[in-house]
C-alpha cells in the first residue's frame, strides 16, 4: 500500500467527508435551481420539445394580470394574518403551559400533547375533518354559530371569508410548533435573572416579562418567525384540498397557482417563474435572519 | 430584640413538599456588620439568604427587618440588594442600563420607561437627570466608567462582577445579599475583589450577608460566621470563637485551612497526659508540631514543602491517619522514619462521641 504524506492524506479524508453531501447539495439543489431560473424566462411547455425564450414575460405576467396579482396579495394577506397570529398565540400557549407545570405537571403535559397534535396529523387528512366541520348545514361550526343566534356562514365556498377561514386552519396548525419552541426557549432562561428583576423592582407580571422573558427569548422567537413565515408562504394543502382556490380565485395563492399552472396546464416556463419569485421571497427571510436580526437579538 | 439588629430571622422552617431545608433556625443579623452563612452545598444557606431577600418564604417562623414582621413584601419592597453568584445581569441592556435599573422601575413610570416615546412623557427629564448622575457616581467608584455602553457578554468574570455590584449599590439598600459572588472568579481575582467587598462594606456602612462554601472567605472577611449543617445552625460567632471554641465536631472539622485530626478512643490508647475518657479529641495540625519530647509518637508517610511551612502526612501505630504542620525551615527525615510530635494542651478540643457535641475540659471523664 502506497503512503502518501501526512497532509495529503488529511486532505483526502477531508474530501471524503465533505464530498458526498457537496456533491449531492449541486445535483440535487443548486442544478434545478439554475435550470428553473433558466425556464422562467422561456415559455418551455413540460413535453414540447422546443421553447422560445421571451425575456421577462412571464414575470410581467405574474406582477401585470390579475391573476398573478391575485395570487401574491392572497398570498401575502394569509402570510400577515398566519405569521403574528400563530407566534403570538404559540408565546401565550407556552407561558402559560410553562406556569402551569409548577403546579399542575400533568395537566400541562396532557395539554402540550393536545397543542401539539395537528403538527404530527398529516394535513390533508386533517383537511377532511375540517371540510366536514365547516360545512354549510351539518359542520358543527355552523350549527353551534346558529345555536348561539348567529348566522351560519360560508366559510370556504364565501369569496370574501374563504382566505380567513383558511388562515384560521393555518394558525390552528402551526400554534402547536411554535408552543414547543417557546417553550423549549422559557425553559433555558436562567432562573436568578427572574431573582434580579424580582429584586430590581421589575418583579411584576408586565415588568418581569419586558424585563427577562422577551429580551431572553429574542433568538427563539427570530428562528419561529422565520420557520412561521416560510411555512406560512408555502401554504398549498389546504388550498389544494378544500377550496382548489376558489370560489373564482378568491383563495389563489402563490404555491397553489405554481402547481396550477405547472402540472395542471404544464406551463413549465410560467411556473418557473413563480418559483423564482416564492424562492427569492425564502431567500430574502433566511437573509434577514442571518444578517439584521441575529446580531441584535443575541446581545453581541 | 435588640435595637442594632437589622434582620432577623425567628424560629424559620422552609419544606420543600416532605424534604425540611431549614429547620427552625434563628438567625440575627446586626447593624453594618459582615455576617457569613458559612455550609457545605445543601445545608439551606442559599434558601436562608433567599428567605431574608423575600424571595422565597418561610413554611414556619417570621422575618423581622428593623423590627417589622416583612412576611408579604417582596424584595423589592424590602429595599435589600442582592448578588448572584451568576452575576444575573441583563444580557441585552448596557452596563449603564444594568445598573440604572433599579432606579429606572423606581422613578419612571411604564410610559417613561419606554426606548423612545418615554422621552416624551413628562417630568422625566428630572428623574433622567438624577439616575444618570447616580449610575455615574457608582461606575466610578467601581471602576466601570468606561465600560458604560457595553454589553455584559463582552466583559470579563471580574468586571460582571462588579456590575452586578454597581446595580447592588446604586440604590443606597437597607443591606447587601451575597449570594457566593466570588466563586466564579480565578483565585487570584477572588483575593483582589474579597479585599474590594470589605472596603465596600467600610464604605456604605450598611450590614452585609455573604453566602460561601469557602471557609478561608468567611474567616477573611467576617466578623460573625454562622456555620450551617444540614438546615440547622450549628455555631454562630466571630471567626475566632469559631476557631478556637467550635460547638461541635462538625464545626470544627469544617473551619481551618488545614483539616482538624480527629482521634476517638478506639483510635489507640490515649498519648495525651491527663485522663481523657471516651471522648474524641480534636488537634488542628498547625498546634502539632514535631517535637524531641513530644506525646505522640507516628511514622512519616508524605510531606508537603509549602515553603513557610512543611505539611506531615503521618500514620499512627494504631493505623490512624494524621496531619501536622512543621515550620518551613524544618528538615524533613526518610519517609518510615518515627517522628515525636508534641502539642500544647490548651489546643486541644474534646467531643462527645455520640452527639458530635464541645465538651468543656473539666466535664472529660
């Protein structure tokens, strides 16, 4: 067996172990992407065996018809409901499942079960029971809205509530996630800087929490907004499984008129371009993770 | 109850569901004196310390604070300052900030506490004023001026430190709570700032109440030293009463930079002159040196050269383990040799051996 030098044979190693998943991350990740980038601006059809290239049509497309508009203002309508929702709903479960712990352990863990239950449900079959809940006449939500003396509601077929209802579900399926961050993330505050603000006066419910627990939460909140905002934007079970996005594109969003447009009318060059859009959007929060906010909030 | 006395704890019982932490105990701290709580890890120092912050609260007995029972008011209400050994400063505020702190939930409003609009509330500008000029006052006398704008995680052990110091101090409290603040320090460091704390003390003129581990701390810095044993006080006194006329054997086994030797009667006929009965006898091994006439009689196992002085290793006939100190210029023979080591009997202490407890030398059967 042939010995290489010592330096040699530590750069092989290196190679060996960084190779593989380097290899794979270019074929895998950063080829499509280059080819997607490449198709946004053609109008290439899956199965044509020519394409023309058009320039930026298919964006102006996108941002200039009403139905591209329609899609990223939905898109961003559900995105700012779902994202403040569910953040400030996971803070509010957790702290309170946190107190709850020191006096009721059980009770607080059977809870944290139940919150957390829709993320491990696969959505689309989640989907169903929320199709059957929301229903007109039979769904339960209807009928207890009439029991009370409202009145019942369309919620996924009416053009105006159909986007809200499906933020509602969004939120629903999240909340549970974001609780176990936060939760993870109260856990970690060292309990003597409770003591100091107890000492320093700020030992009240309001003061304590603007005291400690905001400020110490800082980079678990950054991380659940960012992993909130990406799932928000992504959001295309629901759509796809109980509203296809309608009622006249009421419910359109930005990843339902990708596969829409890709793999239901096969204009591959179109939703080319939606998926650059969607990735530049994902692209621009990992950014403003990485860059802006983590030097604030980890106090460097 | 006496009129210097500032804090005082009567008969106070914590439990932790069955476990008793503290057990009645009666603690009395006076007017600007520097009081230790002196135990090893789990004997309730920190909860006793916790209990006078109001930070905990007793299951049983009262907190008297210059007199009045302080049983429902918190710690901040109470006005005592307290130091973590964590220092438990506020990551994301400024020195500045840390220290202001206190002040700023003191004389701000909510409103005026806020970054920015808070400027606008009014008749904050004053009370803006006064806590700049106070928080000033304390970097300076800590040596922190220049350290004012930046954040606790770029400072070193010994500068947190006296951070957390400075927000102890910048609100002129009722007494200082330490809870072992020095044991996060390299040793060096920990010399320097226990010098620091006893001008501190001078300083304010207020009572401190230290929390340590270290008995060389306590001795150092104190002048009363209660020495706790598993939630129970076991002595409370100044430094020497400690040493010279420790209540128990646990007492005496915890103060002394060198361990005290314990001997029972089992350990071997009695080498001391005089009948010393059943009871246990302790000799700190700076009071037993080498000596051509001495009593006792052991064989050399290790010496340890410490320069101004020279630490024996011995074993006795009988099999027991022993210490002594020998002074440095002492010429250390072969180790096996046998060495005479001699001991002045008003060193000696005696225990009872079944309670552990001082026993005065005329009631030695």
């Amino acid at each position: 067996m042939t010995r290489f030098p010592r330096s040699v044979r530590e750069g092989l190693t290196d190679a060996w172990l960084v190779g593989p998943a380097t290899l794979a991350l270019l074929t895998f990740i950063f080829l499509p992407v280059v080819i997607v980038a490449v198709l946004s601006f053609t109008d290439y059809q899956f199965g044509a065996r020519s394409f023309g290239w058009i320039g930026l049509e298919n964006y102006e497309k996108l941002f200039g018809s009403t139905l591209g508009r329609r899609a990223l203002s939905n898109t961003l309508l559900y995105v700012a409901i779902v994202i403040p929702a569910s953040v400030g709903l996971g803070l509010v479960v957790a702290a309170g499942l946190h107190r709850l712990a020191d006096w009721a352990p059980a009770l607080s863990n059977v809870l944290r079960a139940v919150y957390f239950l829709p993320v491990a449900a696969t959505l689309v079959a989640m989907s169903v029971a929320w199709q059957m809940m929301l229903h007109p006449t039979l769904g339960v939500v209807n009928q207890t809205l009439v029991a009370l003396g409202g009145q019942p509601q369309n919620w996924l077929s009416d053009r105006g509530i159909v986007l809200y209802t499906l933020a509602a579900i969004g939120i629903w399926q999240t909340v549970g996630y974001n609780m176990v961050l936060f939760l993870a993330g109260l856990a970690a505050i060292p309990a003597d800087l409770y003591d100091a603000a107890e000492v320093d006066g700020a030992g009240g419910n309001w003061s304590r929490f603007w005291t400690v627990t905001w400020p110490m939460l800082g980079p678990t909140t950054l991380f659940v907004l960012v992993i909130t905002a990406t799932n928000a934007f992504r959001v295309f079970e629901t759509v796809a499984t109980l509203t296809k996005g309608g009622p006249a594109f009421a419910s359109d969003t930005l990843v339902y008129a990708l596969y829409r447009e890709g793999f239901v009318y096969f204009k591959a060059g179109y939703a080319s371009a939606i998926t650059m859009v969607f990735f530049a959007v994902l692209l621009a929060l990992t950014l403003i993770q990485f860059r802006i906010v983590e030097r604030r909030v980890h106090y460097r | 109850m006496n009129s210097e006395t500032v804090l005082e704890l009567r008969e106070v019982t914590r439990r932790f569901g069955t476990q008793t932490v503290l057990d009645a105990i009666d603690v009395a701290v006076r007017e600007g004196s520097f009081t230790a709580l002196l135990g090893a890890s789990g004997c309730g120092k920190s909860t006793t310390l916790r209990i006078m912050a109001g930070l905990d609260r007793p299951t049983k007995g009262k907190v008297l604070l210059n007199g009045t029972d302080v049983a429902d008011r918190t710690a901040h209400e109470r006005n005592v300052a307290m130091v973590f050994q964590s220092y438990a400063l506020y990551p994301h505020l400024t020195v500045f900030q840390n220290i202001a702190l206190p002040l700023t939930m003191r004389h701000l409003g909510a409103f005026g506490r806020l970054p920015f609009a808070g400027r606008l509330a009014p008749g904050t500008t004053d009370a803006r004023d006064l806590i700049r000029r106070k928080v000033a006052v304390t970097a300076e006398s800590l040596g922190l001026s220049d350290l004012l704008h930046r954040k606790p995680n770029s400072l070193s052990g010994g500068q947190k430190q006296r951070v957390a110091l400075g927000r102890a101090l910048v609100r002129d409290p009722v007494m200082f709570l330490l809870d072992e603040p020095l044991s996060n320090l390299d040793a060096r460091l920990r010399v320097k700032m226990r010098g620091e704390l006893i001008s501190l003390h001078k300083r304010t003129g207020r009572a401190f109440v230290y929390v340590t581990h270290d008995q060389a701390e306590a001795m150092a810095m104190a002048d009363q030293i209660i020495v706790m044993i598993a939630g129970k006080v076991a002595q409370a006194g100044t430094p020497r009463d400690l040493y010279d006329r420790p209540a128990s054997r646990d007492v005496a086994a915890f103060v002394g930079t060198n361990a005290i030797n314990l001997i029972a009667p089992e350990d071997g006929p009695s080498f001391f002159e005089g009948n010393t009965g059943d009871a246990v006898i302790g000799i700190r091994p700076e009071h037993l040196s080498p000596a051509n006439d001495g009593a006792l009689g052991a064989r050399l196992e290790t010496a340890e050269f410490l320069g101004s002085e020279t630490i024996l290793g011995l074993r006795t006939d009988q099999g027991k383990e022993i210490v002594a100190i020998a002074p440095g210029d002492y010429s250390v023979p072969a180790p096996g040799s046998e060495i005479r080591l001699g001991v002045a009997a008003d060193r000696l202490h005696f225990f009872d051996p079944a309670s552990g407890k001082r026993l005065e030398r005329e009631h030695v059967r």
